[in-house]
C-alpha cells in the first residue's frame, strides 16, 4: 500500500466571494400574472426597496488574518533568491472588495505586496518596517501638497476619523515597483491544504483554505528590507499610469508590514557543498565514505605496511598504551563507528570484572586491541559519574542480597522454611508475626481467647549447620530463582531507560566515537555500521556498577535480566557523520534512510557541535537521502537562477506537481532574461518574451493560470542520493 504524502496541497486562481464590499440596494415587487399577462389587481402588495452593506476589510487588518509571513520577521539570512510572501487565514480576503479597474474574467485582487530596501522611503530609511499613523481622512485627502491619496469618497463619518497606517511611496519608486493589472492576478492565489503530517520549519501548514500574496521582488542587495501589504483601492490612475505632474510621492494603506535581513555573508554555495559531501563516493573507491583514516603516503610492499593498511581500512587507529610493566607504546582503538560489520562475539555479560579481560592481544606483532577494553572502562565511568543511577544500582543491589542472606538463613531453619512452603512464600514475616495475627483478629475476640500453656507448644525443630556451599545451593531453587527475579523487577528503576540511552551513544566523548580527526575532515560526511560488541561492552561497564561483594557478583545476572527484558529501547545498526557548513545553515536537515524500499526508523539526531551532526538507524541502509529542509512553502527561483519545471498534467507520471527534471530557462538565467527594463531585482511578468508567455511555452502549454504559476514558483530544496553499490 503506497504511503500517503507528508502534504497535500491544491493551488486555486482565486476564491471569489458571492458578493463583494458595498452598499446594494434590494427592490421587492409584487407581480401576478396569468394566461394572458400581469394582472393589474388593486389589492396587490406595494414595492418596497431596502439597502444593506457588505463590510469588508478596507483600512485595518485584524492581526488573526495573518496565518505566516516569509521570510519570517526579523530573520537574517540568504534571500536572494526568494518572493517574500503572506499567507492569509481568510482565504477570500484579496478579493472581497472590487476594484473598479478589475475585469471579471480575470479578478485582480486589490492588495499587492510590496519589498523596499534601505534609503527607499523617507518615513522608514532604515527599512525597519516602520509606518505612520494617520485618519483616514489624511490617507485619502493629504495636507501636504506633493502627495497623492486614494480616491476613496462616501466613507462615513466615523470611518475618516478613524486611524489607518500609510507609507509615502516616491512616485519613480512606485512605478518600478508595482504590478501591473494584469501581474497582480498571478500574484495571488488560494492554497487549500488538506493533510500536512510533518511541521517545516518557518511555517506550520495546517489543514484548511488560505490566501496567498507574493512579491514580484527579490531582495538581491544585501541590508534590510521592509514588506508591505498594501491596499490598491481607489489608486485606479496611476495604476494605469496617470499620476498628475505635480506629485512627487503616493500615500498608500498598509495593511501589514514586517522587515528582514538579506545577508550576502550568509551566502554559500549548498549545491557544490552536496556535491563535494558525496564526492569521495564517486571515486573508484566508493569506500571513501566510511569512516576510517587514510594513510597519507602509499603503502609499500613490507609485510608491515600492509599489515599496517589493513589495521586502518578495518577503521582502527593507533594510539597511546602504557602496557602493566610501565612500557608506553602504542595500541589499536576501534570505536563504535566501523567502516565494516564486526564479527559477532559470543556473549559474556557480567563475566568481566576490570577492563583487562577485554584486551586482545595480537601475539604475532606484540600490540595490543584496547577498543572493547575502552569501552567497558568508558561505561563503567559514565555510569559512576552519575548519581542517579549509581543510587538505583546499589539499592538493587542492596535489596537483592538481603533477600538471598534471609533466604539462606530460611534454609537452615526447617520449621521457618515449612511454613514458608506451604504458605509459597520463600521469604516469610518475621519478628512481629504475631502482630500480623492480631490486626487480622477482632481485637475483643483475640482479648478473650484463653491462655495457651507454654508446655503444650510443640518443640522448634533444631537448626541444621549448612556449609556455606549448600547455603547458597539453595539458591538454585525454582521458587528462590523466582523470588529473586520478582524482586529485581521491581527495584530496576530508570535503570532500563537509563541503559537504553546509553546504547544510543548518548554521553559517549566524540573521540570515543572519531578517535582521529583526520577521520572525519571538513566539508566530510561518513556513513558506518555500529560494532555490537562495542556496545555490549560499553553496557557491560555501566551494568556492573556496584557490584562489591562475591554475593553482589552472583545475583548480578538476576538484576541484568531484569533490566534487559524491562529495554524498550532499539539497537542501532548504522548511522552517519556528518562535518559541514550545512549543518548550521540547514539545522533541520532531512536525512531520510532506506533498505530495499523501506524507509528506517531514525533513533538518535544530535548536533555534537555546531558544524557536525551525529545520526543513527535501526538498520544499515542502502540508499541515503540528504534534502534541503522545508520551510513551509515559499516561492523564488532555485540555485543558479533557475526554475526547476514542475508537472501541471494530473493522472501523469510523474505525478503532478512533481519535479520533470529539466530547469528553465535553458539559456541564461531568470536575473538574466525575465526582470523589467533598467531593474535589477523586479520580475517581468507579462507581455513580450516575460515570465509567464515563455514559462507556458516551455510547458507546453498556451498560457498558464496563477494557481499553474504558483506551482513552478515554489521553491525546489536540494536532494542528493546516495546508492550502495550493488
């Protein structure tokens, strides 16, 4: 059964209200007709006329309209490339009121969303997103002689006394800047979202019907800029480009405002750095992803070399090792990251008591393999070092040797250990039995039983000298075994999750896991498979804290099973390393992992430092998915200036909206080819040879709506796979 998508998103035109904003007048006449026409009766009702308004928003935006902006407010980042944008939560707002210079075939909506930079308008030089307050009045019927307001007249008396915020836009500005009739209609659309299972980050796309408005402006300069959301009502000249001689600035409404930081300094290359992270793959030695240490010169013929290079493809490295006899030299370290699957051991746990009986000792050069050693030693650290699982530990511990010292004394006992038998408790009350009885006996009842003389009480059976042998022989029993087990259960504590934390690295130094760093360089990214062994060794130190006494020793399997079945935790199988510029840059970078078809479940992300990324899988995968992480859904071009082609056929493959695999244009680039004339930064539209006409051309189609539109402009993130080789 095909999975379902993590969004499901459809692009309308536009979403036309039944009615727009406006006063509407409604007549009612009665009319009787019959075979031969009306019917002119004296008792007919008379016509009655009513008016009503439709009220929409005209001069202030409730803040609850607004569902997300893009880039978010106060952001600093590289957005050269990107369409500001606004998502609004009525999706019908753009078009509830009617420009009068609107056609109806193709709506135009009567906002617009306008960028400006540093130095642009004089009441916001450093682009802050700053507006000034004004009445109403003042928007449409400016004091100051140069500027020119809306043409909005009837406006109740209440409605001009109230206040609005307004820019004062130079009129060269405006020109450059604003959409055309025509452009506005592609610069809007409705987004209907009907399932988003994954949260992107910048924008959290929920079910339901939006309005969307983009800018036709690209923040290319670096510095500030500032958006608007303006509104176009009552500016119906100077849209079609009759503006009177004599004013220098338009007063416009704005609606909403945020501003944002394009930072040049932030820009970088995350194509190339993709390329370059899987470029070692591409080599004759696809092996150059793993995690292991090259050697820097080539290795000659002496049996030492290559015993020398063999030692370092496996993924060792050689490091300090002071031997018993106080000689330093040096010994082998593997950490848990193998470039190979380790040979499976067989399984010891409890049997090592120092970190010693896990050396290897490689009799025929004289060295010493000290990585399950370390790793014993490192688990038994981390766990001492903290205290709460060091109390849980020696409490287990503690409650599970009184019971066996209890349980041996109970054997030398035969009365005691009778009556333990038959009432199945290997461990009976002891001491206070008889207050036991007398909270189980009404207390006048127990009052008036008789005496019991001493010399009708049965003999206790004398106790039987055990060796200290068959004591703890009696331990072996069903019933102790049983007893023991149930007591560890219950005295395990955090110590499974505690555990199971620690079968995830979590708490492992980074030299433990990359002991060298030319292991993992810059700009690198290393795929491993995780040593089992390692990790058993490593839980084997942790799981043997507080073991002080011979006893402690004995019960120590008991405690271990206890803990091991109460482990909800899986074992990781592989995982990847990733040191780049990306990491910080891409903070929620998408790693998707797959083995024959089947997406791996991801255990364990942590960022290790701020430039490297530590993940792990439940399985070793054989295709690896590295992808640009979302941000909601925001429009622009791609890398290099282009547009990445998307499918608009539905019932096709691929599938629609999916990427064809070709970009646009095929010569030059959107900077290049598709910005007004003497712009550096304002798209081009419509008309001979812009935007749109060659984008539908290229498409194969006569033209494209603003919803067809919509989809190419949404930014294309970055994708790079990784395949095994078969």
């Amino acid at each position: 059964m095909p999975s379902l998508p993590e969004l499901d998103i459809t692009f309308y035109d536009h979403l036309l209200p039944a009615i727009t904003a406006g006063t509407y007048r409604a007549d009612v006449r009665h009319v009787l007709k019959d075979a031969h026409g009306d019917i002119d009766a004296p008792d007919k009702l008379p016509t009655t006329s009513e008016e009503f308004e439709v009220r929409a928003v005209q001069f202030v935006l409730d803040p609850s309209s607004v569902h997300a902006v893009f880039p978010a407010p106060g952001a600093s980042g590289d957005y050269a490339l990107v369409l500001p944008h606004i998502t609004l939560n009525r999706s019908i707002l753009p078009w509830e009121r009617e420009p009068k210079w609107s056609r109806v075939e193709a709506r135009a909506p009567w906002l617009a969303l306008m960028v400006f930079r540093e130095g642009e308008l004089p009441e916001d030089p450093d682009a802050m997103g700053l507006a000034a307050s004004r009445t109403v009045a003042q928007l449409c019927r400016p004091a100051e002689s140069g500027v020119l307001g809306p043409a909005i007249s009837g406006l109740p008396a209440e409605t001009e006394a109230s206040t609005c915020r307004t820019i004062d836009v130079p009129v060269p500005l405006f020109r450059r800047l604003i959409p055309t009739e025509d452009e506005l209609s592609y610069l809007a659309h409705v987004r209907r979202v009907e399932q988003a299972k994954r949260r992107f980050e910048g924008e959290v796309l929920t079910e339901g019907d939006y309005a969307v408005l983009t800018a036709n402006r690209f923040p290319r300069t670096g510095g500030a800029h500032t958006v608007h959301l303006v509104s176009l009502e009552g500016h119906d000249k100077p849209l079609a480009g009759t503006i009177p001689g004599d004013k220098t600035h338009l007063r416009l409404c704005t609606l909403w405002t945020w501003s944002f930081t394009s930072d040049e300094n932030a820009r970088f290359d995350a194509a190339g750095l993709l390329r370059n992270l899987v470029a070692p793959g591409n080599s004759t030695d696809p092996e150059r992803l793993t995690l292991r240490l090259e050697p820097r010169t080539a290795a000659g013929s002496d049996p030492e070399d290559t015993y020398v290079t063999e030692r370092l493809k496996l993924g060792y490295a050689p490091v300090p090792h002071r031997v018993l006899s106080g000689e330093l030299g040096y010994a082998w370290y593997r950490g848990p990251c193998t470039p190979v699957t380790a040979r499976e051991l067989p399984p010891t746990p409890g049997d090592h008591t120092t970190a010693d009986h896990l050396l290897i000792y490689e009799e025929e050069h004289g060295l010493f393999d000290v990585s399950y050693a370390s790793a014993w030693t490192l688990g038994r650290a981390i766990g001492l070092a903290d205290p709460d699982y060091a109390a849980d530990v020696t409490r287990a511990r503690r409650e599970l040797a009184n019971q066996a010292a209890a349980m041996m004394k109970l054997a030398a006992d035969p009365a005691r250990s009778a009556r333990a038998a038959e009432a199945g408790d290997p461990v009976p009350q002891r001491g206070l039995d008889w207050l036991r009885t007398l909270a189980e006996t009404p207390l006048a009842e127990a009052l008036a039983a008789p005496n019991v003389d001493p010399l009708d009480v049965p003999r206790r059976a004398p106790r039987i000298a055990l060796t200290h042998a068959e004591a703890r022989a009696t331990l072996s029993t069903t019933a102790a075994q049983s007893a023991l087990r149930a007591t560890a259960d219950a005295r395990t504590a955090s110590m499974p999750s505690w555990l199971d934390r620690l079968r995830l690295l979590r708490g492992v130094p980074f030299h433990y896991l990359v002991p060298h760093p030319d292991m993992l360089p810059d700009e690198s990214l290393r795929v491993f498979a995780i040593d089992q062994n390692w990790i058993d060794a490593l839980i084997d130190g942790a799981a043997g804290v507080g073991i002080h006494t011979s006893m402690d020793q004995r019960l120590d399997g008991t405690l271990r099973a206890a803990t091991t079945a109460q482990s909800l935790g899986a074992r990781p199988k592989a995982g990847l390393l990733l040191r780049s510029q990306l990491v910080p840059a891409w903070p929620d970078i998408i790693l998707t992992a797959r083995r024959a078809g089947a997406e791996l479940a991801e255990l364990r992300r942590a960022h290790l430092a701020p430039d490297t990324l530590l993940v792990l899988f439940d399985e070793i995968p054989d295709a690896l998915t590295i992808r640009e992480p979302g941000q909601g859904i925001h429009f622009g071009i791609d890398e290099g200036g282009l547009l990445g082609l998307r499918q608009l056929t539905p019932n096709t493959t691929p599938a629609l909206g999916a990427s064809l695999g070709r970009d646009f244009p095929d010569t030059g680039t959107v900077f290049s080819r598709f910005l007004r004339p003497g712009s550096a930064d304002v798209l081009n539209l419509l008309g001979s040879g812009a935007l749109v006409p060659e984008l539908a051309r290229a498409l194969g189609k006569q033209t494209l709506r603003p919803s067809e539109f919509a989809v190419q402009l949404v930014n294309a993130p970055l994708e790079q796979l990784l395949l095994s080789r078969p």
